[in-house]
DNA sequence: TCCTGAGTTTGCGCCAGCGCAAATTGTTCC
DNA sequence: GGAACAATTTGCGCTGGCGCAAACTCAGGA
C-alpha cells in the first residue's frame, strides 16, 4: 500500500495546527477508501471499529426507527470527522452514513483515538469542537421542530444546506449533491408532498428552481422571511 | 473558605477510577454554592466562565427561543455534570440551566479544563462519555419529534422522567421534583392543554396518579404501550 | 427510440391537536 | 380565615398538514 500523500489532509481546518511532520505521522495509521453512490460507511448500531475523514463527497447520516422510518441526523461535507464513538466512549454507531455521492474517506481505528488524541491534543480538540457544535446544532433543531411550522424548518432547512454545501452558479445558490423531496422531508419531520407543495409555491414566487434531485436557491433573502414566518408581502 | 469534603463526589461514577488522593486534589479547585429554587446557575449566550457537578437537586436545562418561547433541552440529576462549555471549545453557554428545586453545585473554572483532563483521563474520559450520550439522546428527541404522535411523546417523557428521576412510592414512582404541565408541553413540543388533556384520560384509565406540579406513574407497563402506539385495549 | 421505474406534482377529505376562553381547584401569604 | 394568585381542567371551533390516490415527467438502459 503507497502512503498517503499530506496534501490529503493539510488544508483541513481538523488538522490545522499540526506540523507537516505530525499530519504525516497521524496519516501513516489511515486507510483510505472510495465508497460508491448511496453505499454505507458503517451501519447504524454496528460495532464501530473506526473513525472517519470525508477527503471528497457527501454523506449523509441517517437514523432508522425499529418501524423503518428514517431521520436524516445531518449531512457531512469535505474535510469534516464522523463516526466518533470511538471519541464519546460508545462501543456502537448511533446511525447509519450513506455517500449521497461516490465519496472518498480516511479511516482510522478506533484502537488508535487515545494515542491520537493524546500525542496531538490540537487535534483532539478540534474534534471536540465539532462535536460541541453538533450537540448545538441537534438542539436547535429539537428547537425548532417544537416551535416552528413546517414551512418555517423546511426553509431553514434550505439556508442551511444553502449556506453549508451551496454552490454559486448564475441563476443562484445550488445544493451541489443530489437531494430528493423524500430527504428534505425526513431532515425536517415532514412528508414528501408537503415540502413538494411547499417548493412548487416557492417556484411560483421565484424564490427558488427546483428539478428531479436539485434545488438551487434563488432569493435567499425572502427565504429567510419565510424561516423566520415574517410578514410575506 | 473550609476545604471541601471529599466525600461529596467519592461516589460519584464521573470520578470513580480516582484515587481518594486524586479526588482530593480535583475538589481542591472546586467551589460549592447553592441555588434557590427557581434561580439560574447560568443563563444562555452568556460568557462560559465555568463546568460544574450537581451534587443535590434537580435542574432544568432550558432554552429560549427569540420569539420568547422556551423548550427544555434536558434535565440534569444528582452527580451528574453540566455545563461543559469549555471541554467542548465553546465560549458561551448555549441554554440556561435553572435550579428546579433548592440545588448544591460544584463549579470548577473552565481555565481549569485542560489541566484536569489532562491530568485525569480517566476524568475527560468520563465527561466525553456524557456528552456522547446526551448527542445521541437529543438525536433520539429529533427522530421521535419527527415520526411520533404527541400522545407517544408525552408517554416517552413521562418515561424517561420516571426511570432518570423516579421515586419509588407505595402508589407508583413518582417524579420526585415540582414539574408542571407546561414543563411536559416544553419538553414534547406541545402545549400545556394536551398535555393535561392526556394526564386526565390516563388517571382515569389508572395508569398516572398526578396532583400540581407533581406525576406518579402507576402503570408503567401500560404508559410504555402509549409510547409505542401499540394496541390499547 | 421506446420502455421502465423512480421521483414529483396535485387534488381531496379528514382529523389530531392548537388557540381561545372560561371555569375550577389548590397554594401561599397576609 | 380569606384574598389573591398560580396551576389545571375542559369545552368548542378551526385549520395545518397528513394520508391516499392518481397523474405526470424525466433519465437511463435495452
């Protein structure tokens, strides 16, 4: 197996504050794998036996009910860690992690998280950051599905996939990975035909265009009046 | 200022695996205060100046919306910590933590974080433990806000309350704080008629005996088939 | 090119649960 | 003991959003 080149990893915000000489030394442990569109990382309540990068792609993190129903937890994008356990002492993922593309991922073993966490304490607290900010960002969202309609969550839901994974072209913000009407329903705990009626308005209102697998956010600004259940003049 | 005895966390599961030596010298750093009943401890967006222990009492995490509205993030019980701004590299606490009866409370500075993690592993082992766990409970908040009713919800919370925070009575467990309806609604993202609307059909169907501000369940079997939707003949 | 299947749109009827309002009950503090 | 207040209960009407069903549209493969 060739080693894995630095340049991997050196522009990760996770790796900032590291030397050259230490990103190498932490990438000598790392496996690196290519997983297929809409193929699993790891399985929800699988033992964890690993740790993650995503180097290139989009995953999604999807929690199954013992009836079938899914719940998208949150996307990940390039350069950010997943699948923790190993960090928060569980002996099992919570969750499921799908490539909503075909994805590149470094992995590491779990066996590994002390000595790395304990020999480059700056990148044990970057982790820890991100997980910080994730506790954060689920209770907002419990927030939210407590007080707000769904016309609100699914517009916050829009800016946020706008603002984290948005990708500027001429007629606007895209969300640059393919999403249905069914993923965006299960991000904000509603049903595929309500957030279809919900775009179609939108459409009609040039607030947003939307087509199979694809919305790109037009007037961001006059979305947040809808996030936000503003006067909609 | 008396030192601090070191029998108030010795049986505490966050600082088992030290040594009494150990756990002396943690306390060394600590301070005690008390809280009136209804008071905060921290208040949201405020600067994080401290982690603490909860040595007696019951608190309310709360977070408020800028409309005004409030939900409850989580209660915290005897021992448990709380607070931990500083082990996740956030500078403000992101809710208020409000004493739900007359609590005691050990609070450590968070310059103080870094020292004795580092110091005690087996310590920031322990804390990360907690938060994993609480990340993964507000993630199981989400998917029931997403795919339940409200009657299993309210089911869920009581629950949870009654195993977390239960009191075992000759009539039932009881809930052994002051929690009234709006607290349920705050925390099922409901509002407080439901869920007295529910609380009545159940104490006629005898499964809850619940008086103001106060919950005995008496019929756990019977409040879990609430919660699963299941067949309520 | 056409076929197939997945993703999407839209109409329609219904009901869980909210909002409002008023009555009632229990607690606390003079 | 009683006044004043806080918490709870309950009735009633309404509606946001779900469930079901059917039609439609697009993309990719044979």
């Amino acid at each position: 197996m060739a080693a894995l080149d630095r340049s991997l990893i050196s522009r990760l915000p996770l790796f900032q504050g590291l030397t050259p000489d230490e990103q190498s030394e932490i990438l000598r442990d790392a496996r690196s794998s290519r997983y297929a569109k809409e193929t699993a990382i790891f399985e929800q309540e699988a033992e964890a036996h690993s740790f993650f990068v995503l180097i290139a792609g989009h995953i999604r993190v999807v929690r199954t009910t013992p009836d079938g129903q899914q719940v998208i937890a949150r996307y990940i994008s390039e350069g950010e860690i997943f699948g923790v356990a190993a960090a928060l002492g569980r002996t099992t993922y919570p969750a499921s992690a799908i490539a909503a593309v075909d994805c590149v991922v470094l992995a590491w073993p779990n066996a590994l998280w002390p000595d790395l966490a304990g020999c480059f304490p700056v990148f044990g607290a970057a982790t820890y950051r991100t997980v910080g900010t994730r506790l954060q960002e689920t209770q907002t969202r419990v927030v939210e599905m407590s007080t707000e309609q769904v016309e609100q969550r699914v517009a916050h839901a829009l800016l946020r996939l706008a603002n984290q994974t948005g990708r500027k072209t001429d007629s606007g913000i895209e969300i640059d990975f393919p999403i249905s009407r069914q993923d965006i329903a299960e991000m904000t705990g509603t049903t595929l035909h309500t957030v279809s009626r919900l775009l179609s308005k939108w459409e009609d209102n040039g607030i947003i265009v939307s087509g199979r697998q694809k919305v790109t956010v037009k007037d961001a600004h006059r979305l947040v009046v809808r996030a936000e259940n503003r006067d909609k003049r």
